[in-house]
C-alpha cells in the first residue's frame, strides 16, 4: 500500500515495486551491442591466431624438409665477408651478428646525420616560401616541387653517378674549394684535431650553447609579458655567438685535408662518395617534403596574429620568430614524425650504390647463410624499434610544443 507524503503524493521513501514501476527486460544477447563488439573481436583474434599458426606449421615443415630448423645459431658462425666502409673494426673472422651490428651502425651514422640536415633544409625552404623576395620564394617552390615529384632513387642516383662521379670520376684528386678534396675514393673535409684544446673548446660550445637557449627564453618572456625590447639579453646573446665564432674556429685545432693523391691525404675527415651520396639524396628529398609541412604550419596561423603582431611594432623577423613559429610547430612536429621514419626507411636505398648500411650486410649475409625467414625477422624488427623510438622521442617533442589548456 502506497503512504502519501505530507503533499498527498507518494513518499519518496517507497520502493519502485510498490509504485508499480516494472524493471525493463533484459535483451536477448543477439540484440545487444556489447555482445556483438566483443565477438567480432574475438573472431578477428582467432582468425588471425589461426592464420599465424598455420603460416608457421607450414613454414616448419618446409625448413624439416630441406633438413633444417627455425634459429639464430649461424649468427654466431664466421661470416667469412668484408664490409668496405665502417667506424667500427670489422674483419672476415667476425661473426654475422657482429657484422649485422656494424651494419646497424653505419645505418645510424647515416641517419643521424641525414635528419638535422633535411630539417635545417626544410625548415629554410619553408621559410622561404613566405618571403617577399620574389627569386627566393620562386627558388623554394621550384625546389620543392621538383624533389616532391621524383622518386628518391632517382635522386640518389643523380647525386652519385652525376655530381660526385661527375666532378671527380678517376683516384686523381679534385680541389673543388678550399675545404674540399674529392676523388674516388672519397671526400675529405676539414676537421678538429682530437686534442685535449679541442674537447675542452667543445665543452664551452657547448655550455655556450645551452646559455643561448635559456637567454633566449628569458629575453622572449619579457619581451611578451612585459613588452621591453630585451636589448640586454640581446647583448649577451650577440657576446656568446662571437665567444663561440671564437672557439670554434681558433679553439678546435683544425686539420685541413692535404697530400699528393688519393692515398696518402692527411688531416680532414674522410667519407665515402656512397656515404655522401646517401646522406646528400635523404637530406634533399626529405627536406622537400619537411619544407611543405612548415609551410602548411605556418599557414595554420591565422591572418589575424601577423596582422596584430605587424600593428604591435613587432618586425617580420620578430613576428615569425615570437608568434608564428611557436604556435605552428603544434601542427609542424606531429608531421615530421612521419618523415623522419620515412628517412629512416629510405636509409635502406644505399643497397643500391653499395653503401654498406643493415641491409645490404643482411643481404649479403642471406646470400652466403641461406637463412632467409631468420634474417628477414631480424630486419623486421631491427628497423620496427628504430621507429618505434623514433615516434616515441617526436611524440614528447609534441606534447612539450602543445599549448596547456586551462
């Protein structure tokens, strides 16, 4: 029986039963969407399961076969090969796995060099897109529309076999400037000498450096918040880059490259024409591609920010510097994860100039092992944790460029 409440309306104390409210029924599992989003899951799981499983089975006893089964032992086997061009010693009594790491590192030596470049390269070319010299802005767009519509192969194969082969295709040696030897057996540029001077010269760079970086915030902050021109920290900032012009060119111990031939040049840093040929290749056409983002970026600023900065007294300069740039990098970094891992994929091109990165010591090392599925997983995972790592780091750079909200 239902108890009125003091207004005459049923207390708020009675239960749903003897209000008469009935609970809505349960669907039948067919007809509940819950159900079905996690069979379809399911399914797709033992499909692919099943699709593995069956791979492997096959694979297994095709290799028991040919007398043989799935593992890594022959790594640890003499590899019996040379690799022409290393940091690292290498001889023909090393193992394969040695030699697959040799391989890895020269594949980082190639890419950790070749990603600074193209973005110094397309941060410059985007840059100039926007600039109101007229040959610059067409050289950019000409730049990056013919680098965007070629295939880098090409491009690879342009940089070696007509720039490089073209200016020097004989062991003579070729002045092409004051600072750079070419033969064919390489390029010779100047470098410090590896001396006490030369490492303490690099640690006040570097020092000299990150003093830069935090001066040029501060002199940023009061600039917005407080509207002052910073020429104090300007000042400084201008001491610290004549410091280092300093100690950079007095203070490292330059060795210039020299020598009658190709054999017995001194001095200078040595790298391969094939080295150099990849590294110029990733850089270009990589670069191109990095100039469209930081363009689209930069574009992504509304009209209104350039207007109100120009109207505020800021220069050009400034306004890019203060309020364009730093807002279009929220959309420039999580574009250029997607280049740097297609750079580190494309590293795989040297194959074809004889560069000896990862994968033609993995190629080379099929070729003898007839190791085929082992060699072609380790490759698979090799390069799956170099990009991995590489969207790992772009993802923090990402998350530090974005704006806190409130």
């Amino acid at each position: 029986m239902v108890v009125p409440g003091p207004s005459g309306r049923p207390s708020d104390s009675t239960s749903g039963n003897a209000l008469g409210i009935v609970p809505a029924a349960q669907p039948p599992l067919w007809r509940d969407e819950r159900f079905w989003k996690v069979f379809f899951q399911v399914v797709a799981v033992i499909v692919v399961a099943s699709v593995l499983a069956i791979a492997l089975t096959n694979m297994n006893r095709n290799l028991a076969l040919q007398g043989r089964n799935f593992n890594f032992a022959f790594l640890t086997q003499v590899a019996g090969f040379n690799i022409g061009e290393s940091i690292l010693p290498f001889t023909r009594s090393d193992s394969y796995l040695y030699a697959f790491f040799v391989g890895f590192v020269n594949t980082l030596r190639l890419i950790f060099v070749a990603i600074p470049f193209a973005t110094i390269l397309g941060l410059v070319a985007g840059i100039a897109s926007f600039s109101s010299n007229w040959l610059l802005r067409k050289l950019s767009l000409l730049y990056v529309e013919v680098m965007r519509n070629i295939p880098i192969l090409l491009v690879l194969f342009i940089w070696y076999f007509v720039v490089f082969f073209g200016i020097t295709g004989t062991e003579d040696l070729t002045q092409a400037s004051p600072l750079l030897l070419l033969s064919k057996k390489g390029i010779w540029i100047p470098w410090p000498a590896p001396t006490a001077m030369a490492w303490a010269s690099f640690a006040l760079l570097g020092g000299g450096a990150i003093a830069a970086f935090l001066i040029s915030r501060w002199r940023t902050k009061i600039m917005t918040e407080q509207g002052d021109p910073g020429k104090n920290q300007l000042y400084m900032l201008l001491g610290l880059g004549v410091a280092g012009l300093l100690i950079f060119f007095f203070g490292l111990g330059w060795r210039f490259p020299g020598g009658p031939d190709s054999n017995s040049v001194t001095g200078g840093l040595k790298a391969s024409l094939e080295y150099s040929a990849m590294l110029m290749a990733l850089a270009a056409h990589t670069g191109a591609f990095i100039a469209e983002v930081v363009r689209a970026g930069i574009q992504s600023v509304s009209k209104g920010q350039w207007e109100a900065s120009r109207a505020s007294g800021l220069s050009q300069m400034q306004t890019m510097q203060l309020v364009v740039i730093p807002q279009a990098l929220r959309v420039i970094v999580p574009s250029l994860n997607s280049q740097y891992i297609t750079l580190n994929k494309n590293s795989s091109l040297a194959l074809a100039i004889g560069y000896p990165e990862i994968f033609s010591v993995s190629q080379t090392t099929l070729n003898q092992a007839g190791r085929a599925v082992e060699i072609l997983l380790l490759l698979t995972v090799t390069f799956l944790l170099l990009n991995l790592i590489t969207s790992f780091i772009m993802n923090r750079i990402n998350a530090a460029v974005q704006f806190t909200e409130r």
